[in-house]
C-alpha cells in the first residue's frame, strides 16, 4: 500500500532536506522528483534563480530521474511512472505549482481557492492511481501578516486551502522550523 508525506515549513526551514533524508531512506535511487517552478523567460535571465535552481540539483542525489512539471503536472508524473523502476514521487513543491497554475497571468483568475483545490486534487488522484510512495513539499504561507496587495492575498489563501486538501488525505505531516521536524500527523 502507498503512503502519502506531506511536509510544509517556510522558507529555508529545512522541508526540502527532510523530504530528500526521507526519500533516501524509503527508496534509495529510485526515486521521480518532480520540479515545479515554471522555467519561464524570466527565470531563465534571473541569475539568482538559476543559482538557487543549480543548488537544489546538486544537493540532491544525481541518480534520481528529474520531471520539470508542466501544464498538467499529474498527468505527466504518471507518464513518468510508467518507468517501474521508480518506487517514490517527491514533489518540490506545492508551492510552486500553485502559482504556476494559477498566477501566470495578469490577472487574478475567479475562484482561485477552488482553482487550487482542484489542482490539489488532480495530484492526489495521481497519487491514488500511481500506487507509489510520495512525498509532497509545500510553504506555509499563512503564519504572517495579512498581504497588502490582492495577488499576494489570493495567493496566500489558494496555497492554504490546497495545503489543507493534500494534509488531509496525507498519511504524514510534518511542519519543519529552523531544521527541526515536527511531527503533526
């Protein structure tokens, strides 16, 4: 039977080196991580990104086969399993997924909280249907001050109501702080 880990933190918190030590530990090299930021225009000339993209490569292990998520990210991540020598997902991160599916336009799309849980879903139908292990990261988003601005605000609240959905069909959940796990389910 699969399992699904859920793991949320903030920034540099330390989720992404939990959710790697997991994946080692439960399936060594056979693992898919699925990379979620939009290798847009602007990324591509952002030089602080490309390094911090450079970095996240290298700390993980080169064995492991790497998906950058497109348009249809479940979709893809089952089309990359069909490759049975991979045992485990490790989605870095929800976070990141959201605002590419959501925010790449000019403007706000209508129902941006349902618009999220609907692409919580479609991942966790992936999930149920790939019979693999998976881990999923995501920022918590919700520990600060409201956001001045709309596109910040409807932000902040899609991301939570899809960190909701994915923590209550996960197995585990953990909240990391400043490199320390916290067990939440």
């Amino acid at each position: 039977m699969s399992s699904l880990t859920f793991i949320l933190g903030g920034a540099r918190s330390g989720k992404s080196r939990l959710a790697q030590s997991l994946a080692i530990t439960r399936a060594g090299d056979a693992v898919l991580y699925v990379a979620t930021l939009r290798e847009t225009p602007e990324v591509a000339a952002d030089a602080e990104m490309q390094a911090r993209i450079a970095r996240h490569r290298a700390q993980r292990p080169a064995a492991w086969r790497t998906l950058v998520a497109g348009d249809d990210p479940a979709t893809d991540i089952l089309r990359a399993l069909h490759d049975p020598n991979l045992n485990m997902v490790l989605l870095d991160c929800l976070s990141m997924l959201i605002s590419g599916a959501l925010f790449m336009s000019e403007t706000i799309p209508d129902q941006v909280e349902d618009r999220a849980v609907d692409t919580a879903d479609a991942l966790l139908d992936a999930y149920r249907a790939s019979g693999r292990d998976w881990i999923v990261v995501s920022n918590e988003v919700g520990l600060s001050v409201v956001p001045e601005n709309a596109y910040a605000r409807a932000y902040r609240d899609a991301l939570g109501r899809a960190n909701q959905r994915v923590a209550e069909f996960a197995d585990e959940v953990y909240f990391v702080a400043a490199g320390l796990p916290l067990r939440l389910k």
